[in-house]
C-alpha cells in the first residue's frame, strides 16, 4: 500500500498515478471521503472510551450514584452500536485502499499502452546465418529434447517434458547464475560500472516453497488477476506464480538490523501461471507454458540505497546476458506496464533469430516501501528508529526463455547447439550439445 500521509497531503500525486497507471476501479474521492469518515468516528469512539474507563474507575473505588450508572449504560450502547459502523467503514476503506497503485518515479516514461514503454539500449551483433534459421521447436524436435505430446496426454496442455542435454543445460545454466551472484568480486564490477552506490553483499542461494497462502500473497499484492493463479482445492494454499512471491514474503513482520542490510536472494523454483489465451506460434515451443523454472532476485534494503539497488538487479542482468553472448534490447516500462506495486520498471528482450524479434527475458520491479507496508518487514537503524524496508525483484533468468534464446542463437545447420563459453565447465566442458 502507499503510505497514507502521502493520501491525505497530497492527494493529486495519488490521482495523477491512478491515471497514468490507467487504474480505472479505484474511486479516490470514496477513499478519501472513507478516511475522513472513519477518522472521525475513531475519535468519536476514542471519547467513549475513555469516559467509560474513567467512570470504571470511579466505581470501583465507592459505591456507584445512579447517574453514573446511567451514563455508563448509556456509553455502552453507544460503543455498542458505533463499534460495527466504524469496522464497516475500515472495511470499506482498507478494500479501496488496498486498489491504489505504488506511486511512480518521477523518471518513469508516462504512457498508456506497453506500446510506449521507451526503448533505451540495444547490445550485441546478431549472428548472420549462412543456412535456413530455425526455431527452437524446430531445433529440440531434431533432437529429442522436448515431448509436449506426451506430456499433454499426462497433465494437459502447456506442459512440456524436457529431456537429454536440455535439461543438462539448463541446471548448467543455473549452477552458473549461483556462482555469478556469489562472487563480490562480479557484483563489484558491476557496481563501478554503473557508478552504484550499493554493497557487493553476494545473494544467498534459496529453494523456497512451492506453495504460497493467500494472506502473504495478498499482502504481496501479487495475487491478482486470481484466474491466472492455481488454487488448491480445498486449502489456503497456491501455485507460485513467480519466486518474488514467496521470496518477499519470507520476512514478513520482522526487523532487520541496519547492519545486515541489504539482504539478497537468488531463488531457483518451479512456478505455475495460467496463461489463458492462445499467442501464435508460441503455442509450438516452451515459451508459454503453465509451468517454467525460474531464478528470481530479491532483496530487502534501505530506503536511501534502494533505487541503487534496483539499478544494480537490471545491471545483473545485462551482465548475464553479455556473458552469454545473446543480443538483447532494455525497455524502460511506462507507467501503464510497469505492474501495480512497482514504482518503476525495465525489461530486457532478446533476439531470437527464429521468430526474427526481439522477445522477453527478464523484468526487474522497483517496489520502495509498497509491499513492507502490509508484510510490515522492517529495519533498525542505528539510531534506534524502526522503518519499512524497501523491496526490489528482478529476474536471473526465466529458464525455459533462455533456452530458447541460447538454442535459437547459437544453433547449426545439423540442429546441434554450439553451448555459450560461460557454461561450458558446468556441462562437463561440452562445446555443442
């Protein structure tokens, strides 16, 4: 949620982001008519009680005057009758407040649809072929590496069994990202490189739950659109839809210590989206699929280092991305793309020569203290005041996505794929696969 004294100063601010967010389902006057309203009856209530304590308290020192009996029904009643009023207004007021997007950076691109996010670098030459490109369906039927026939006949479709050196490659991939993200001396150089001011602190590796219940998955505010989500039957349980969301949540309603900040994470977990809606060709191959394998960033960080830190997690994956050898295009996303909690965000695409485009790899979300704000995670400076953390997410690597990058790029005309120089010690020293 966005801090409440930003609402009630500022309210501009709050309309000119549900605009520019395009969030028409919020009515920001009944929210600030709600506030007013419930503010008020608090106060009202906050009166009552204090009379009754007050008068409590003086009937139990003497035997009670029969005005002051009275009164003390009277008071009662009241409460009585006033208490579920005002838990109607909290209701009311919390629902709709819950709705009001994060407020975006100042130098976040104003646009309306995801065709104005703002393209603003493009790196790497895209590879000439001298014989006809395929795509990566194409290629990894070739070779036997995936079989979404007979995983449709087991879980239906938008499943895929992954099989042979892909699967090979792609924990070769993974063991990869861990060690990068270990290593200070990586974050390092990145951090000089974009002239950060952040700790080289490296990321603890996480296999978190698979499963996540729906109050931390609200408080995430990463639960909607539900029919994209997978619910348990029966249980207050679901399906990840990404690692941020149990990752972020892990800490909710705890206090870090100033001089453990910034906590990093790098999570490796299987997520599951609904993915409704038929898209073309994708509909051929592993890019969108119910089920994917992802590795996720999160870290938890101060409110000052925080945008640096944002900074450093799209640095990361440019990184990655170089060290593979994959062109690739970052978008600064708009207002309307960047997602509801996010205050700012950015998107790289690679280049995937057998759709002949640009495509989705990675996003990294800048939440500031949206999401602390209901998990109530928080830090401890060293003056001894308590404040909200600030959350920052960003993808390692969608894996299923970066296969289809690296078969696509680095494919040859037999249909063996020529393994990127970084993975090539964590596949046995392999050179195609």
């Amino acid at each position: 949620m966005i801090d409440i004294k930003i609402l009630r100063s500022n309210p501009e601010i709050v309309r000119k982001a549900l605009e520019n967010k395009v969030t028409k389902w919020v009515d920001l006057n009944r929210v600030i008519e709600l506030d007013a309203q419930r503010i008020s009856l608090g106060q009202d209530l906050d009166v009552l009680r204090m009379r009754r304590n007050d008068l409590s308290s003086q009937m139990g020192k003497w035997k009670p005057e029969p005005h002051l009996l009275a009164e003390a029904k009277e008071i009662k009643e009241k409460i009585q009758s006033l208490e579920p009023e005002f838990e109607k207004l909290e209701t009311e007021f919390y629902d709709l407040y819950k709705k009001i997007p994060n407020i975006p950076t100042a130098d976040t691109p104003i646009g309306h649809t995801e065709d104005e996010n703002v393209m603003v670098k493009q790196w790497g030459k895209i590879r000439e072929f001298d014989f006809p490109i395929k795509n990566h369906a194409e290629i990894a039927a070739a070779r036997g590496w995936i079989d979404k026939e007979r995983a449709a006949n087991v879980a239906g479709s938008r499943f895929a069994y992954l099989k042979w050196d892909l699967v090979k490659l792609q924990f070769a991939l993974i063991q990869w990202v861990m060690d990068t993200l270990g290593d200070p001396k990586v974050l390092d150089k990145i951090i000089k490189e974009h002239g950060l001011s952040v700790s080289d602190k490296p990321f603890t590796p996480v296999l978190p739950p698979y499963m996540i219940k729906t109050a931390p998955y609200d408080a995430m505010d990463r639960l909607e659109p539900r029919e994209d989500r997978y619910k348990i039957e029966g249980q207050d349980l679901w399906l990840q839809w990404s690692a941020e969301h149990v990752l972020g949540s892990m800490h909710a309603g705890e206090i870090f210590a100033e001089a453990d900040m910034p906590v990093r994470y790098i999570g490796y977990a299987t997520s599951f989206r609904g993915e409704a809606g038929t898209y073309g060709k994708d509909m051929e191959g592993i890019i969108r699929m119910h089920q994917f394998d992802k590795l996720e960033m999160e870290s938890f960080s101060t409110a000052e280092t925080s945008h640096d830190e944002h900074l450093l997690f799209a640095g990361i994956q440019e990184y990655l991305m170089q060290q593979l050898e994959i062109p690739y295009q970052k978008l600064q996303k708009c207002t309307f793309d960047i997602g509801k909690p996010n205050a700012k965000g950015s998107d790289i695409e690679a280049w995937l020569p057998g759709q002949q485009q640009y495509r989705e790899t990675h996003t990294a979300d800048y939440m500031t203290d949206y999401q602390s704000r209901r998990l109530q995670t928080r830090v401890r400076r060293s003056t001894g005041d308590v404040e909200l953390i600030h959350t920052n997410d960003a993808t390692a690597f969608a894996c299923g996505r970066a296969l289809v990058a690296i078969m696509e790029n680095y494919q040859n005309e037999d249909c063996t794929v020529t393994v990127p120089k970084v993975l090539r010690n964590y596949i046995g020293g392999k050179e195609r696969i």
